[in-house]
C-alpha cells in the first residue's frame, strides 16, 4: 500500500508518545507501508525537521527515518494537477500521490484539502487511516 505523508504527520510520528503518527511511522520503517514523495517533499521534511523548534527530536531516529524514507520510499515526479487548495504549497502531496499512485494522503491539516477524495486518492486523518487499513488487513492500531 502507498501513501503521502503530510509533513505534519512526520513530524508528529517523531513525537515520544505513542499516537496514530508514531504508528505510522513506524510501519512505514517496518515496510509494512510505502511512502510516496518528490524531491520538493523530501526538502521540506528535512527542513522542518532541522528546524530550531524540533531540537527534541531525537537526532539518531531522524537520520534513520530520513535515509529510510530516501533510499526504500519511493521517490516519484509530481504529476501536475490542475487542483488548487487553500494551501498552494499543499498541492505538492497531491501531485506526489498521482504520480506515485498512491491511496492516501495522510495529514493532520484536513482543512488544507477541501475534498475527501481526488479521483481514487482518499485524504485522511492518521487515526482513520489507521482503522482503514486495520479493516483491510495490513495494520494494527498499537
């Protein structure tokens, strides 16, 4: 299964307490899931990770994740869309999962995405993604 990970969630799942990012996380790590991403995504995940307000985030966890993500994640070139969000700068998770094919795009920012759907791209939350794929088989809620 792929998926595109909003960078709120990333940063979420890097968050000590046991939540549905953290989870996420971790499965995407254990290959259970795969991430879809573009340069430009990837980008902006090391920025906001680096950035001065995330200094807690443990630094070894973040070196794996990112190379994780970078060498097995699925590295993909956005396929223009003529969809335009609230957020332009969202539109890049748009593009990634069309060109990745991907299934979801998970993100805390639900408001960034008026839609639910794009063609056969489900927008969802961490925790509904998590009971999805739990319904189909492929996950676990802890």
């Amino acid at each position: 299964m792929k998926i595109v990970l909003d960078t709120n969630v990333l940063i979420s799942g890097f968050f000590p307490k046991k939540s549905p990012p953290t989870i996420i996380l971790d499965m995407i790590i254990e290959g259970i899931i795969t991430i879809c991403y573009t340069n430009e995504i990837f980008i902006e995940y090391q920025e906001v990770l680096n950035r001065k307000k995330f200094v807690f985030i443990d630094k070894h966890r973040r070196e794996i994740v990112l190379n994780y993500i970078k060498n097995v994640g699925y590295l993909v070139s956005g396929i223009p869309t003529n969809i335009i969000l609230p957020d332009r700068d969202d539109e890049k998770f748009i593009e990634a999962a069309f060109a990745g094919q991907a299934q979801y795009i998970v993100t805390g920012n639900q408001k960034h995405y008026p839609e639910k759907h794009y063609n056969s791209i489900n927008v969802i939350l961490p925790a509904d993604f998590l009971k999805e794929i739990q319904k189909k088989g492929y996950g676990r809620l802890s």
